[in-house]
C-alpha cells in the first residue's frame, strides 16, 4: 500500500508561472505529449487533494525530488468515454461508448522544485472504467520533469488488472 503519509508542501505565496502539460490517452495508455511554460499564476486546487487506494476518480500530482506532493489537480473525465444522460422522469444514467482517444490538458504550477508528474486513479482503459468504479485508485503513469528529460514516461500503468 503507497505511503499516504508523504507530505504535501505548503506555499505562503503563488508560483507567478504555470507549465501547460498536454497528455494523450489512447489504448490504455497515457503520453505527455507537450509542456508549455506560461507567464500566469497557476489557478488554484480546489478540493482536498484524494488518497490512493480511499478515493476514486482522477487526479495529477506535481511531485518534488523527494516524492512530496507540491500541487495536484483534479480531473474530469480524462478518457472521455462516457456521457451523462437525462431522461424527463429526472434519472441520470451514464452510458459508456467505444474507447477513443483523447487529448487533454492539465495546468500545474511551474515549481523550480517539482521533479515529476503521477497521474493517478482507478484505471486507463476505458472499457474497463465502469468494473473499476469498485477498485482502488492507484498511480496509473508518472513522467519525469527533469531538465532534457521532459516529458519522458518513467512507469507506465494498465487499468483493470
């Protein structure tokens, strides 16, 4: 069971730099595909950030040298496989299509200090999303942040295993 006890770092004052990360998800696999460093205040966290293995959904973590958490960010449907379906009695249901492949972005800030990104969660393939909805989340990739390093995948995760 991953160390939930690792720190995350505290801030007093906002990064001034944001670093735009592109990724590609697409056959049960993710690939960071760009990084573009911006000249804006990242936009804030706004939830507490999960646990592994205790919360589902989606989620990236900035990570340091050390493996501590600088920022995360929470994400909406990264695989984009699925919709949300109203009918007129006020049922919502969510109805799975095909896996295709999607291209997202994610805004982190640009911490001098972080030395990887994890995307974490319950899966990557999105057959599999609705079986793993019962499974624990896990670290699904983690990409190096290392200078001349950028954008290389250090581990790469299969869902639903």
């Amino acid at each position: 069971m991953p160390d939930e006890s690792r720190s995350q770092v505290v801030r007093n004052e906002p990064i001034r730099k944001t670093m735009r990360l592109t990724f590609r998800a697409a056959n049960g696999e993710i690939q960071l595909i760009s990084v573009e460093h911006l000249d804006m205040i990242c936009p804030p966290s706004v939830a507490e950030r999960p646990i592994v293995g205790k919360n589902g959904g989606y989620w990236m973590e900035l990570r340091d040298k050390a493996d501590r958490v600088l920022f995360h960010r929470l994400l909406h449907s990264p695989l984009a496989n699925s919709v949300e379906v109203h009918s007129p009695d006020g049922k919502i249901e969510r109805i799975f299509g095909e896996p295709k492949e999607n291209v997202f972005e994610v805004l982190v800030p640009d911490d001098a200090n972080a030395s990887a990104i994890v995307m974490l969660g319950e899966t990557l393939e999105p057959s599999k999303v609705q079986e793993a909805k019962q499974a624990p989340s896990r670290e699904l990739a983690r990409f190096n942040l290392s200078e001349g390093d950028t954008g290389k995948q250090t581990k790469r995760g299969r869902g639903g295993k």
